[in-house]
C-alpha cells in the first residue's frame, strides 16, 4: 500500500513558472524525501526534510513539512523544461526501527513546456 | 563512482516463463532493495537485504517470486511463473547509512512485460 498520496497527479506549466506539489501521508515520521523519475529512469533523490524541520532548501528546490497536517510541498522555482519528469514523496515511519524503509506516493508528473 | 547496475534492461515473456533480474549495487552499500513499479504509480517494496540476510519480505509474492543475495553483493529476483500481471518495472535500490540516515540510489530498472 502507499502511504503518500501526491496532488496533483499532473500538472503542465510554461517554462519560467513555479511548480507546487503536494504530498500528504498517513502515520507519524521519522523523515521525508523527494525523488524525481525521468521517463524510463531509476529514482533520483533530491532532497530529504526530517519531522523536526519546516522548510529546506537546494538550489530552485523548497521543501515544506507540516506534522500536524502530515503533508508537505515540494516548490521547484523558474522552471525548466528540464525539469519534466514524475516526482515522488516518501516518508519513511517513525515506528520504523530498521532502517530506512521508506514508502512511496503515486506521484505527480509534470510537464514544462518550453 | 558507479552507479546502481541492472540487467536486462528490458525484458518480454510469454506468461507461466520464468525471468530473472540482476542487481550489482553501489560498492560498499549493505543494504539493497527490490521494488516493482506498476504503471503510473510509486515504487513497492518487495524485499529489503541488509548484507545477505532478508530483513523484510512480507510484500513478495512467495508463491512465485524469489530472491537472494549472495555474498552480500549482488542479488538476483526471479519470478517462476510469470503472470500478466507481473508486467511492472523491478528496481533495484541500495543505500549507506550516513548522519543518522539512509539514502537510497537507484538503478534504471528492468521492464517486464509479460504476454
């Protein structure tokens, strides 16, 4: 089962915009992480927020985490056309005591069109 | 530095065959993933080794699929029979703990497309 739910599912903007996707799960975490999958590619990691910070940043990357709403928001700013792909949350649990295991949402996959 | 390897790439078999996938993970990683990607969604856990022990299989379908890791290394996932709805992509992940965290590196994945 998936814990992570995305939304959009897609989302197709113009080159130069900002992109917002959300993420919203269901049990307490120990952190969560974004991955980007280019059409026909692995997973690609690009930023991980624990429970215990609010926002993060990389390069035209945000983060934002809201426990008590158990959501969170990935901003990529001036995109690019680059940058379509399918992005992916993961949380992984705080009840989880092996490691990382992390569990993957369906995904949002945007398009940027140039 | 090397990168998650996968073999094939691309695999197409008649259903009730058997398949195997390879997985060679980043040198030095314990612990190694395999997940199945259906169409359109997130990646699943199917089973997680940490060096050669399965420390959680509890979503691999073991009627038909197998896994091992020998030595610690690489690992082979195998379905025996294949079904139509196998048809998936198997991706291999492996990660190393640092500064209190894992971080998973992934591989191509294999797509299965069973006829």
């Amino acid at each position: 089962s998936q814990q992570g739910e995305e939304d959009p599912q897609a989302l197709s903007i113009q080159e130069g915009e900002n992109a917002t996707m959300n993420c919203s799960y269901k049990t307490s975490i120990n952190n969560l992480q974004w991955y980007r999958q280019n059409s026909g590619r692995g997973l690609v990691h690009l930023i991980l927020i624990r429970s215990n910070e609010r926002e993060k940043h990389s390069g035209r990357l945000r983060v934002t985490l809201d426990t008590s709403k158990k959501s969170s928001s990935l901003l990529i700013t001036a995109s690019r056309a680059a940058d379509t792909a399918s992005y992916f949350c993961a949380t992984d649990a705080m009840n989880n005591n092996a490691g990382n295991m992390l569990t993957f949402g369906g995904g949002t996959r945007l398009m940027v069109k140039p | 530095e090397a990168g998650v390897v996968q073999s094939p790439r691309y695999k197409i078999i008649e259903k009730k065959q058997p398949v195997a996938f390879w997985c060679n993970p980043i040198s030095g990683h314990n612990t190694l993933y395999w997940y199945r990607q259906n169409l359109g969604q997130g990646p699943e856990l199917l089973i997680r080794y940490e060096n050669e022990e399965a420390v959680d299989d509890s979503q691999l379908p073991k009627d038909r699929f197998s896994a091992e890791r020998l030595k610690g290394v690489d690992s082979t996932l195998k379905i025996q029979p294949a079904e139509l709805g196998d048809s998936a992509v198997y991706l291999c992940a492996s990660s190393l703990y640092s500064r209190g965290l894992y971080e998973q590196y992934f591989g191509p994945g294999t797509r299965l497309t069973v006829t």
